[in-house]
C-alpha cells in the first residue's frame, strides 16, 4: 500500500496573508519535535486565530506520515509578477522557504514530488486584472517554475495499474480571452506551451495500457474542446481528474451554478476537488471555511481518496478504482 498527501492552494506568502507558513510550520515541527529559527519567528509573530483550526488538522496529516509522496495541486505562490521569478522578491522568497521545510520535515526526495503549477505560481495573476491581458505569461515564467518547482508537465507511475499525469493551466481558450482585443503575438507562447503539452497528452495516452488520473489546477480546464478531444476515447481508463483553483467546495458549488455545464463536465470526467489548505478567509471573520486536505491510498488494482476538512471529524472516503 502506498500513501500520497494532496495539498492544493497554499499562496505561501507571509505579506499576502501571514498565517499560511505558519501554519505548516506549525503542524511539522509539533509532530516532529524539531524546530528552526525560521519557524520560531514565524510563530512568535503571528499567532493568529484563524490558523487555529488548520493547525489542528495539518498536525493530524502530518501524524499520518511518512507519506510515499506528495502532490501539490497549485498555487504554491501568492502573485508573480510576470519579468519570471524573482528570487529577490520576498513573496518567492518565503514560497520557497516554506517548500524547504515542508520537504525536509516529510523526507521526500525530488521524485516523489509533484507540483502541479497554478495560475498564480505562473504569472497569470496579473493579466487576471490587466487590459485584457496585457502581461500574459511567458516562457521565462515556466522556465522559473520548472527550475525551482519540477516540469510544468509530466507522468509518474503511482503502481503497476495507475500513472499520474499532470499539465500545466495553459489553456487559451478558457481565459475568457477576446481575440479581437488582444494581441495575439501576447498569447503566442501560451498557445504553443498548450499545444506541446496536449501532443504529450495525446501521445501518453494512446500508448498507456493502464488507467491514470489526470491532475490540472483550474477546473475550467475541462471546458476546453481541445481537452475533451484528447480525453473522450480514453474515459475508460481515467479514474479521476485532481483539481484545485476555487479553494472550497461552497466555491465550487457557486462555480456549478455560473457555468451551468460544468456539472456534467465533473461528472464525464470524474472531477474530484482538492481543496485549500486555508480555503477562504470571509470579509470580518478570524478563520478560513472550506480548508482541508487529501490522501491518496492505493492498494493493488484499488485507489481510495480520503477529503479531509478542518471543523468537521468524519473522513469522506471517495473509491477511485
């Protein structure tokens, strides 16, 4: 049996919100009796009441290890400015500092780790809020990401029966982009970026024999056609589809409810939500709803997620395969 801990939308960043590292931080060092002048500061300075419940039940999943591995399912930073990552600027910084200790404090070795980048560990934080996206990312961004975090895009095998495929959020066609207001030499990269890793796709799965899970960080994802091309003759083999971007399920729901299709996408192609390890901090109140985490066990031929969510005790236990 092998056991894999799923943590999505970290936003590691002390300036952006100062509770993220330490609750990591936090829930390591209690479990594994050490500590660091890093992790002293961090706590020292910020004992906010909102990391109460996530310290809880971090220091619960982090009582499971030793974990086989772990799968980040994005958006490990805050924000990126898009000239690349900038190991001068304090966010990238402190994102990476909290990827040291949580690695070292896990004993996991580069292969046994995943990270699934996100729209905001890739730039396209800013464009988000630009004219229609003026600073859409570019190679130097997934360059940065691979060389600090692992490829934007890859395979690993989980056992015999089951690989993990994973890409990156780098589908044109559900950014909501308006083709005769944008300049199209701004979105050439991207449109390559996706093409290559869509030929990947498409050529994994015309020689894999057994079945995978797909991991990509935005949901909308699946909304692409290009996708869904790629996708629809493999159904059989896919067990499931690792998601994170909308930080909780209440967000998803209101997701379902905007984008009436999107129900039937989830199901087609077994979209299963990994939420927050913080999820999201409401306007006049001191804790996060909706955070949690995931483990995925495989045992032979069978693969169970077990969805953990801070304030309530029971395990949701979904069969995979």
């Amino acid at each position: 049996m092998t056991k894999r801990l799923l943590i999505s939308d970290g936003h590691f960043s002390l300036k952006v919100c100062p509770t993220e590292m330490e609750i990591i931080l936090r829930s390591i060092l209690k479990v594994t009796g050490q500590q660091t002048a890093l992790g002293e500061w961090i706590i020292r300075h910020y004992e906010w009441q909102k990391a109460t419940h996530i310290t809880a039940a971090l220091e619960q999943s982090c009582a499971n290890a030793p974990y086989d591995g772990l799968i980040s399912l994005g958006d490990s930073l805050s924000g990126w400015n898009n000239v690349g990552l900038d190991l001068d600027d304090d966010d990238t910084k402190e994102a990476l500092q909290y990827k040291e200790i949580l690695i070292k404090k896990l004993g996991l070795t580069p292969d046994r780790q995943v990270w699934v980048p996100g729209n905001h560990d890739l730039g396209y934080y800013n464009c988000s809020f630009s004219s229609l996206g003026s600073d859409w990312p570019q190679a130097k961004n997934f360059a940065s990401f691979t060389e600090l975090y692992g490829p934007t895009y890859g395979l690993i095998n989980l056992s015999d029966e089951l690989s993990f495929i994973w890409l990156s959020t780098a589908h044109v066609e559900t950014l909501n982009v308006k083709a005769d207001k944008t300049d199209d030499s701004k979105l050439a990269f991207l449109i390559k970026q996706q093409r290559e890793e869509l030929d990947f796709l498409s050529t994994v799965l015309d020689h894999l024999s057994g079945k995978f899970i797909l991991g990509i960080h935005d949901p909308g994802s699946f909304l692409s056609p290009q996708l869904q091309a790629i996708l629809n003759p493999h159904l059989p083999q896919l067990v499931a589809s690792f998601t994170g971007h909308l930080h909780a399920e209440w967000l998803l729901q209101f997701f379902k409810l905007v984008r009436p299709n999107f129900r039937s996408v989830m199901n087609k192609y077994r979209i299963q939500f990994i939420p927050s390890i913080w999820g999201v901090v409401l306007p006049f109140f001191f804790w996060p709803t909706g955070a949690g985490w995931a483990e995925l066990e495989i045992s032979g031929p069978s693969a169970h997620l077990h969805l953990h969510t801070i304030g309530i005790k029971k395990i949701k236990t979904i069969f995979l395969c």
